[in-house]
C-alpha cells in the first residue's frame, strides 16, 4: 500500500517520493523533482532522505509550505506492509536536502497511531497522536524549526484525521 507519496511545494515543483518497497532492491528511499512546467524528472534531482534518517523510508509526506514537507517513516529500518510500525515524523526541506526529526511529540514506543490526515493551517501543520497512556492530543509542527507544541487534548480513544473549515 502507498499513501501520499507525492505532492508539490509553493513554487510549483512537483516532488515524487519512494519507499523503496521493492524486494531485494538496493535503491534508498528517496525523491525526485519535476520543476514547474516541464514534464520530465529534474536530471539534478536526487534526495537521498534515507541517508539522513539513519536507514527508516518514507511512509507519507504532506507538503507543509515553502519547500517544508512533512514526513511520516518507518520507525525501524523494517519495512512491514501489513502492519507498518510508523510512529517517527520529520520535516524535509526540499530545496536544501535537508532532514530534521520533530522535537516535542511522544516517545515512538509510546505512540499508538498518528492521524491519516494532518491539516495544514496557517504555515504549520498539525497533527494528532494518540499514545497508549493518554488521550489524543493535536500537534502544532513548525517546519522551519521542526518543533511541536502539544495543544488541543481530545476526549476520544482515538483521532484519524483533522480538517478545517473555510468561510466563504
């Protein structure tokens, strides 16, 4: 199963992220660009985001804002299509090939699941998690720092997904 795996940043530049499922393959989880207007992957474009997560794929990512992308990996280096163990978040700056680790969030062993879908508003991207000793609680996620805020506790066994809504 993949999920989300691509997405475009501000300027309009398509990035194409992998997993590296494939069995016995030697390729690491990466990127690849399609700069704005052209049809084909940017030749100059590699991003190794494996390299900088000491070996754990790219599950998910979510475009943040700016070239900011949140990502979701593996926890481990194993990588388990029927029950992924996917508890680590990162930002991933696509221009500048850069990785940082969120601060702030829960212990991997204590989480229990990170919502589907995480809402992008007003240049940060917020999350819920629900941890085996808690309820949920929703994540406020700088990209430029990679840090959360804990904010909102919600009175539920478990949050899947967060939205808003616009008025028009």
């Amino acid at each position: 199963t993949y999920f989300s795996q691509i997405d475009t940043d501000d300027k309009g530049d398509l990035y194409v992220f992998s997993s590296s499922f494939e069995p016995g393959t030697q390729k690491p989880s990466a990127a690849l660009r399609i700069k704005k207007g052209d049809s084909s992957f940017d030749p100059d474009y590699f991003f190794n985001i494996e390299a900088l997560t000491g070996g754990r794929a790219v599950y998910k990512v979510w475009h943040v804002s700016g070239a900011y992308f949140l990502v979701q990996t593996y926890t481990g280096t194993e990588k388990d299509l029927g029950f992924p163990d996917i508890k680590k978040l990162g930002i991933a700056n696509m221009q500048e090939k850069t990785f940082k680790w969120v601060d702030g969030i829960p212990a991997d062993y204590l989480v229990t699941r990170i919502a589907n879908t995480p809402c992008v508003h007003e240049g940060k991207i917020l999350v819920s998690m629900t941890t085996a000793t808690d309820y949920p609680y929703i994540y406020s996620i700088d990209p430029a720092t990679a840090k959360a805020t804990q904010g909102l506790k919600v009175k539920a066994g478990d949050v899947v997904s967060i939205g808003k809504l616009n008025k028009k």
